[in-house]
C-alpha cells in the first residue's frame, strides 16, 4: 500500500516577495549585474589549464610550419601555439587604441 505524503502548512505561510526581491532574483538568473552571488574577478593567467580544451585539425603545411617554429624558438608545439596566441591578442589590443 502506498503511504501518502501530505506538505507542511509551512509553504502557505510565506510572504508575497517584492517586485525588489523578484527584479534581484530575475538579474541573478539571467546573470546580470545585479547578481549578488557572483563576483567579477579576473582570470588568472596562471591558473592550472583544465577550464577548455580544443581540437585544432591542421594540414600538412601548416603541421611543418608549426614543428619548425617550435623547433627554433624551443618551446614545445603546445607552448609555442599559446604563446603565438598571447603575443598576437596583445598586439591586436594595443592597435586597437590607435584607430
């Protein structure tokens, strides 16, 4: 036989919540500024890498380009590909300005 279960009263008390307290309650779920939960803190540049991986197919060309480089700047592949990036988004950030 099944045992029925019956709620508390508990839910029939509550307050009605404010359009204050929904207007909060609505920015933290689309995740507005509003949000009280979250702090907007930087990322650390060197922090462990597990946030993303991606796969990146290259042909045969561009695989060769990318042992030679790493071959002549010593770093491994992987290091010279993140390096490449960071060096590049820092150009690109600092050009940005002079338009």
């Amino acid at each position: 036989m099944v045992k029925r279960r019956t709620p508390k009263a508990t839910a029939a008390a509550q307050a009605e919540p404010t359009p204050e307290q929904i207007e909060a309650f609505a920015a933290g779920v689309d995740g507005g500024a509003g949000s009280p939960n979250k702090k907007a803190k930087p990322p650390d540049a060197t922090a462990i890498r597990d946030y993303k991986a991606i796969r990146v197919p290259f042909n045969e060309y561009e695989y060769q380009q990318l042992v030679q480089g790493a071959a002549l700047s010593g770093r491994s592949k992987l290091n010279f590909m993140r390096h490449a990036m960071l060096v590049m988004a820092k150009e690109l950030q600092a050009g940005k300005g002079k338009k």
